[in-house]
C-alpha cells in the first residue's frame, strides 16, 4: 500500500515536470507568433502567464519528487521521506543530481521569464536563458532511468529525444491559441511553416527513439514478453496515433486554411492532439518510474 | 512489410548482445538456501555493479530482527561486510534495499539456516 502512494506521487510529479519542460520550450520557440503584432498583446500576457504559473509548480513538484523517492526508498511512512541518512544517500545518488538540475533549469527559466525585453539586447539575453534551461533540463533525463547506464550516443539521442518532444508538445497550445487569434493567411503560413520542421523534427525523433528501444529492450521477445515491453508497445501506439493526427493535420486541415476556411476544425483537432500528448507523457512517466527494462 | 519484418529481425538480432540488465545482487556470504554447521562471522554482499546500500534487515524466522550494526551511507561499491553476532540456531532472512547508479531502487532477498 505505501509504495502504491508513493508510486502514485512519483509518476504524477514525473507528468508535472514533463509537461513543465514542454511549456519552457513552447514558450521559447512559440511566443513570437503572437509578439511581433501589437494586437496581439493578451495572447502575449496569457502565453506568459500560463508558462509562468506552470513553471512555478513544476518547481514545487519536483522538490515534492526527490522526497517522495526518499519515501520510496526508505519505505518507512512518512518518517522515511525526511529520515536524514537516506535523504543523503538520495541527496548523493543520481535522483538528487537529477532533482538539483532540473531546479536549476527551472529557476534559470523563471529568470528568463522575469526578464523585461525592451532592448534588443535583453530579448537575446531571454531567449539564450531559455534555451539554457531547456538544455539543463533536457541533460537531467540521462542522469535517471535507465538510460544513465548506457553510452554516450544514446545520452545524446535522448537529449535529442527529450528535446523534439518537448518543442512539439510545447508548440500544441500555442498553435492552438493561433487559431483563434491569427488571420486565415497568418495562421496558414504558422501551420506550413510548423509542419516543415515538425517532418523533419519528427524523423529525428523516430529514429532517436528507435535507437533507444533497441538498446533498452534488445530483443523483439522481450518487448512482447516483458512488462517494460508492453508498456513501451503502448506507449509506441499512442505516438502512432498522434503521428497520424499530425499528417491529417498536415495534408486535410491545414490545406482548408488556404480557403479561408477550417480554424475550428484544426483548433478542436490540436485539442485532441494535447490529449494523446498527455497521454505519452503519463505513460512515459510510469515507464521510467515504476516498471524496469529487467523486471 | 516482409522486409521490415527481416530487418527487425536482423536488428534483433544484432543487438540482443546489449541486452539491458539493471544491477544486481550477484553473491552473497552466507550464500542463499546455505546450511552452516557454524556460526557465520560476517555477511558480505556483492553487487553486479557499484551501489549504495540503503537497507538490510536480518530476521528470524518469527520476524524477530537482529542488529548487526548497519548504517545506510552515501558509500558506494560493489562489495559490503559487516560483522554478525552470534546466532542461535535457525532460520535466517536478509532483505537488501540498493540503489543503483540509475537511481532505481532494487531489491533482494535470501536466506540461510544456522544448525
């Protein structure tokens, strides 16, 4: 029962914090859809509130993450959480690097947001603080699961993994606010340009994780006989099913755009696209946390 | 399809060598299901990899645990001993809590018996 909790609070905090690092990297890549147009001010102020308040609780939920491990590892109540010799074993290991990093990335992002970009110079300043943080944060998944046991090109493949993921699911509600907010010709321009680099983000992102299953699971057996395998199969369903929202997003719904025609559809589809979004990200949260390679 | 099936295949194949294998507990002293004649001295555990070892708890077989005198540290390694007290003849249990260099969190457990 008490890992049932702490594994619960665990996966969730895990959920809170990808979907934390998704928004930092919407916010860097997405927010000049709306700031180079005056009219466009609320979007402006909504987009960095959003980011803002979402960063502020990623940031709590991850100190929340590094006690709730303790608690895991301890396995004794509550008590376990705060008992100090294994808060230093746990402070010491690569959970508490990892939690330190991705407080860090955190913080460095919440700086950057604070940032007033009236000068050219201090806009520059934002956008490498944000990329900083991106990249700290994006460091911080190769230090925990399984993948700190493996080479470097995988450490770098997931960087690139985590990195494609976190600006494709960032750019979904930006996109979606552009719907609502853009011209038939702006938003139709957004939408080609978007889908141009998400082909090619995409095929970096297939391939990465390609590599990665191979390296994880080894062997076509173990990723049907083995509980990690099966949860990776479903998790690898659910990114076909996003994939094939995106190509109808990419081949029917954008096209329409040029007809002056279709914003509802594309910005209830995005809907939908966020949701299975979600739902790679909580399966992934589990993965990681809860159900191992050799388990 | 067929030659994507071919290729998995051979991809399978080729890399079913790296397979991945989280760390574990690969020797320990008593060894498990041992039966000593004598009082063991010290119990010693050897990992497949370095490890921080978080918890080891010795019980009997009523569930009656027994200090030895282990402290979780932040030490890493791949080897552990720690002096036991005398134990009456029995049944024994050691559960290992350890932390791998992944910051997964593994467990193991054996027993012996003490005539």
């Amino acid at each position: 029962m008490e890992m049932y909790i702490w594994n619960t609070v665990i996966v969730l905090s895990k959920i809170v914090f990808y979907v934390g690092f998704a928004c930092i990297a919407g916010y860097t890549f997405f927010r000049q859809i709306f700031e180079h147009n005056e009219s466009h001010s609320n979007a402006v102020i909504a987009h960095l509130t959003w980011t803002r308040t979402y960063i502020v609780m990623a940031l709590i939920v991850n100190i929340t993450w590094f006690f709730a491990s303790t608690g895991a590892m301890a396995e004794e109540g509550i008590q376990g959480a705060i008992d100090a010799d294994i808060l230093a074993i746990m402070w010491d290991s690569s959970v508490g690097t990892g939690a330190l990093l991705r407080a860090l990335g955190l913080v460095t992002a919440i700086i950057a947001l604070a940032l007033r970009f009236k000068l050219a110079v201090n806009s520059y300043l934002k956008q490498s603080a944000l990329m900083l943080s991106l990249l700290i944060l994006a460091y911080s998944f190769t230090l925990l699961g399984h993948i700190s046991e493996l080479g470097t090109i995988e450490k770098g493949l997931l960087i690139l993994h985590v990195l494609v993921m976190a600006w494709w699911f960032g750019a979904l509600l930006p996109l979606k606010q552009a719907c609502h907010q853009l011209s038939y010709a702006e938003l139709h321009l957004l939408m080609e340009s978007f889908g141009k680099q998400a082909s090619f983000a995409l095929s970096l992102l297939l391939v990465a994780c390609l590599w990665l299953v191979i390296q994880l699971v080894g062997s076509l057996d173990a990723l049907i006989s083995s509980s990690y395998g099966q949860t990776l199969l479903f998790k690898l369903a659910l990114v076909v099913s996003i994939l094939a929202l995106a190509a109808k997003h990419k081949l029917i719904l954008v096209p329409q755009l040029k007809n002056s025609q279709g914003r509802e559809a594309l910005s209830k589809s995005i809907s939908i696209e966020m949701v299975v979004a979600f739902a790679i990200l909580s399966v992934t949260a589990g993965l990681t946390s809860v159900v191992g390679p050799a388990n | 399809m067929k030659t994507l099936i071919k290729l998995l295949t051979v991809i399978s194949i080729v890399f079913s060598s790296a397979v991945f294998a989280h760390v574990h507990l690969e020797k320990s002293v008593p060894a498990d299901n041992a039966m000593l004649m004598k009082n063991p001295e010290e119990l010693k555990l050897a990992f497949s990899k370095e490890v921080r070892v978080v918890k080891v708890t010795l019980k009997n077989k009523q569930g009656k645990k027994i200090k030895f005198g282990f402290k979780p540290t932040k030490e890493t390694n791949t080897e552990f001993t720690w002096k036991l007290p005398k134990l009456a003849p029995a049944n024994y249990v050691v559960d290992v809590t350890f932390l791998g260099k992944d910051g997964h969190k593994m467990k193991d457990s054996f027993g012996f018996m003490v005539h």
